[in-house]
C-alpha cells in the first residue's frame, strides 16, 4: 500500500486513476507485488489508508527511515543542511482577495505574524501572505535539504502568514544533524535569535546577512552573501522540482494535516527517484 502512494506522486494519478492502473498496468502490479489474480485496492482503500499514516503521525518516521536507507548506500551524508521555505496554494481559494495582508519575509520574530482568518473558504486553515505584489491563500513549506546532493531531509508546513525566521529552530530539530554542521539559510531567516541558536547548537552559522537602513553590507559581507548563495541554491532546485514534476505548486487535499502529509510523501518519491538515478 505504501508503494501505492509512491506511485501516485511519480504519476501524478488520483486515487481513482491509480486504482485503474492497478488494474491495467503490469509494472505497477510487479512494484507493489500486486498480482492479476489479487483484488487491488479500490479509491476508497487507497484514501484511508493515507488517512491512517496522518493518524498515526509516522510520515515523518518514514521518511527518516528511506533517508536511513539512501545514507547506507553512500548517497546521503548529514554534514550539512540548507533550509528555505515556499509558498503552497490552497486546494480551497476564497472567492475574493482581502486588502491587508502580511508581507513573506517579514522581518518580526512575532510568534504569529499579523493576518485576517477567511471564514468564507473550505480551508480555513491556510492564510493569506503577499509576495510581492501578487497575493496567496494557502500554506508555506519549510523544507531542509542536505547540502551536498539536495535530498530533502525534513520539514513541516505551516499557514502561509507564518515567518520564516521563527521557523528555523524547528526545522533543525527534525534533522538530528551531528555538532559542527554548517546550515545555510538566505537573508530571510536573518537574526540576532537564529544566530545565538546556531552557535548554542554546535553548528556553523551559515544564514546570509541583511543590510539595514543606515547600515548597509560591507564587502566582506556582500563576498559572504555570495558565497552562500553559490551552495544553497540546491534547495531551491528541489522546490522546483516538487512544484514542476510532483505539481506540489498547489495542495491536492484541504487542512494543514494533509497537505504536510503530501509534502512528507513528495519528500520520499523525489529521495527515492533521485537516489536510484544516482546509483545508474
């Protein structure tokens, strides 16, 4: 059943049209060991049992566990993570868009940023944010990614309005990343908190520095930036990737809980496809 939901994220099927391949194709029956005298799952059995692994909160389990898996190959090595954040649209966008909302990247370490609650959507959990001048309902993914190779290592998602930069410690705490890692961030995740949080970690600050009103970057500063932003563009090449070809630019399902649980198995496909590319 689980390799059942890995199928749907490398073929973008529904549960309807994975049930019909279930059926139909015979390299899906040889990968989830499927065979044609086998009644395979229906649409139904498909939905409850993804419902089962949100209720029983083990996605992030598994996929610590596949990353186990790819690092005892020799594929994935924890020396490092970079971490960013992207905005997911809601499956359930409100009829019309509300005049104030907050800016992403708000510099405020407030535990929530300000916001409006929408009463008049079916996901009433996701949130408004602007992104320049254009606006969003939905949520926002913080991901981390190893350093190296780009496999995603962990993440979680929360309303769109929520900072980036309080965001940070709890991603860290997913990873188990060992002492003396470097974590990477851009300007976003820039401050005085994130960095003392770094260094009582053990890990090598690697966040991009902000430049202030009335105090702009030195060259030092700016030579750094680059330097940064040379190595952490590898989790932005995954966000594409999850957005291009697992079409995670917009939830499939409605709540916070379940659009997490299609990030977590986005996550496992995008590890697993890259991993068996790298061992061809």
């Amino acid at each position: 059943m689980f390799k059942v939901l890995l199928l749907q994220r490398w073929y973008n099927l529904s549960d309807p049209a994975t049930e019909q391949a279930l059926l139909d194709r015979f390299s899906f029956m040889r990968f989830t060991g499927f065979s044609v005298e086998d009644d395979v799952p229906d649409e139904t059995t498909i939905c409850r049992f993804r419902n089962g692994l949100i209720k029983l909160n083990v996605l992030d389990k598994l996929l610590d566990m596949i990353n186990g898996q790819i690092g005892g190959k020799g594929l994935l090595v924890r020396e490092g993570a970079v971490v960013d954040a992207s905005v997911v649209e809601s499956q359930r966008k409100p009829r019309k868009v509300i005049d104030v909302m907050p800016e992403d990247r708000r510099e405020e370490e407030s535990p929530e940023d300000s916001g409006h609650k929408v009463s008049y959507s079916d996901d009433a959990e996701a949130a408004w944010v602007r992104k320049g001048k254009q606006p969003h309902y939905g949520y926002k993914v913080h991901m981390a990614t190893d350093a190296i190779e780009g496999f995603i290592l962990g993440g979680h998602v929360t309303p769109a309005n929520r900072a980036d930069t309080v965001e940070l410690e709890p991603v860290l705490e997913e990873l188990g990343l060992p002492p003396e890692a470097v974590v990477l961030a851009d300007k976003g995740y820039c401050s005085k908190k994130n960095r003392e949080m770094l260094k009582r970690r053990g890990y090598h600050d690697g966040i991009m520095q902000r430049g202030y009103r009335g105090v702009p970057l030195t060259e030092e500063w700016k030579g750094r930036n680059r330097l940064i932003s040379r190595l952490r563009y590898i989790v932005e090449q995954g966000f594409g990737t999850l957005k291009r070809r697992y079409s995670f630019d917009r939830a499939r399902y409605v709540g916070r809980l379940k659009t997490e649980m299609e990030f977590h198995l986005n996550a496992m496909a995008f590890n697993i496809k890259k991993a068996v590319n790298m061992l061809a």
